[in-house]
C-alpha cells in the first residue's frame, strides 16, 4: 500500500505553519488528508516504476510524496509561488522530483518534456477544480506519449466526463474528450478527505488513452470543430445549430443523408464515431 507522511491534518497543518503559508480558494487548494484515498488513486495509476509521472496542482506535496515511491520520475507543475520553497525541499530528500512554476495551461508540452526527461507517459493529480477540464482535454491533445490519467476533479465534472449520448450531462466537452480517451474507471471522495473541506463533492476518474478512434487522414481539430458547431445552441436540431455557426444546409443534409443521421437529430444523442462519420463526410464534400 502506497501511502503519504502528510496525507493527516495534523501533518499538513504543521508543514504549512513551517513555511508560514495557507490555503487559497483563488487557486482551488484544498489539501488531501485522506492515505485511503491516496492508495486508491495509486492503485488505478497502475504504476510499474518506469513511468515518467506529470502531476499539476502539488500544493505542499502530499500526493507527490506517494507517487514519487512508485514511479521512475514525478514532475509537477505549480501556479502558487509561495509553495515553491515546499517543493524544493521535496526536490532536496527525492532525486527523482523535478518541478516546474508556472500555469498549465501555458507551460508547453517541451518545457515539461525537458523537465521530465523525456515524454510523461501517466498524468496523475489533484486538479484545480476551476480548470481541470480543460487541463485534462489539452494534456491528451498535445501530449501523445500520454497513456491515461488518474485525477482528482469535482464531481460535475467527472459525471460530464464520463457522461453517455442521451445523458443531460454529455455535451461537446465529453465527446472531444472521446477523442482521444474513455474513462475506465472511477470512485468518489466526500468533502471531509481535504483540507479545508470543499463545499462540493469530489470524484477521481480514470482515463485512457484510445488509439484509432479518429482514422489518421482525418484531423481531430477539424471534428473538434464539428462537434463544436453541433452543440453551440444545444435546443436546436443538430442542423439549425451546425448551418448557424459555419456550415453550409446543402452540404449539411448531403452528410446527413450520407451518414444516417436525422437533420432533426439533437447532438446529444450522437455518439463520438457518429461525429467522426459526419466528419468525413463533410470534408469529402467540401
């Protein structure tokens, strides 16, 4: 079992007074204090001791401290700079610690690769709530040695995640996301595991890269489009909301009809491969 010296209140409290810091809501900290949790998260990682680990949000390092026992490598990324003399005490005691300062959604995929020594091949974190969606879909569109992602997020978030066509909770989101990724597993975490304790539930989720889902002539970007102009006005038809946001009706109901798909057809039901098909079409027509 995998565990942390400061997945406690107590222990976190203390290393926290040591460097004369506190939380920031500002930056959604909420430390983890739960090594049952930790030990969950650990055992979805399925790490074997070569991977090269990317971590965002590390805060005072709590769940670094149990992945850094497990992985050849751990490189983190930290938006608060008054966390930065925690971290370079971690880096002191772990060789194998490496971390960088700055935003993650700025900090490209060759800074991190420099840091990391080569491509993180397993994400695992303690996301920032206000952002982790985004982090999520931007690490597995710009970081394709990336095989999966364990992470912790609200749990509005996991549900759209994770969420079905025909699901209140599916949207463009999750079938960009589809992209690149299905979640494959995942179990939640109540408020009283942080500290302070959040005034929302939490979920971890489990994603993994699949590979094939978008044939390789055919750029991801331009289906990201499609699903986008799909969902735009989400209480049309899927025709209303594609031909007011950039596609034309002739060509619109060609790759319908091609497709099988209604034009009266609303974008939550279609699944990711419907997207991709409706793609294709609408690039052999244009």
């Amino acid at each position: 079992m995998t565990t942390s010296p400061l997945a406690n209140p107590t222990a976190t409290r203390e290393l926290l007074e040591e460097f004369g810091l506190a939380t920031k809501h500002r930056l959604g900290q909420n430390f983890l204090i739960d090594n049952h949790v930790i030990e969950r998260i650990c055992e979805l990682a399925e790490l074997a001791g070569d991977e090269r680990v990317l971590e965002v949000g590390p805060g005072c390092g709590t769940l670094t401290l149990a992945l850094l026992q497990e992985a050849a490598c751990v490189t983190s990324i930290e938006a608060d700079p008054e966390l930065e003399p925690v971290l370079d005490a971690h880096a002191a005691d772990y060789a194998n610690f490496r971390f960088i300062m700055g935003d993650a959604l700025k900090v490209t995929p060759e800074q991190i690769e420099q840091a990391a020594g080569g491509e993180p091949t397993v994400f695992v974190a303690n996301l920032p709530y206000n952002v982790a969606a985004t982090i999520i879909l931007q690490f597995f569109q710009t970081m394709p040695a990336l095989k999966r992602a364990v992470v912790m997020v609200q749990k509005e978030v996991a549900d759209r995640i994770a969420a079905v066509p025909g699901n209140k909770t599916y949207g463009g989101y999750t079938a960009k996301l589809g992209l690149y990724a299905q979640v494959t597993g995942r179990f939640e975490v109540p408020p009283r595991c942080f500290m302070p304790a959040p005034h929302v539930d939490s979920a971890v989720v489990r994603i993994d890269r699949v590979d094939g889902v978008v044939p390789e002539e055919l750029d991801r970007e331009f289906v990201a489009c499609v699903i986008d102009a799909a969902f735009a006005q989400r209480r049309k038809t899927i025709r209303n909301s594609m031909s007011a946001n950039g596609f034309a009706k002739d060509v619109l109901d060609a790759a319908f009809e091609a497709c099988g798909i209604a034009p009266t057809t609303r974008a939550e039901t279609l699944d990711v491969a419907d997207f991709v098909r409706l793609a294709q079409e609408l690039i052999h027509d244009a």
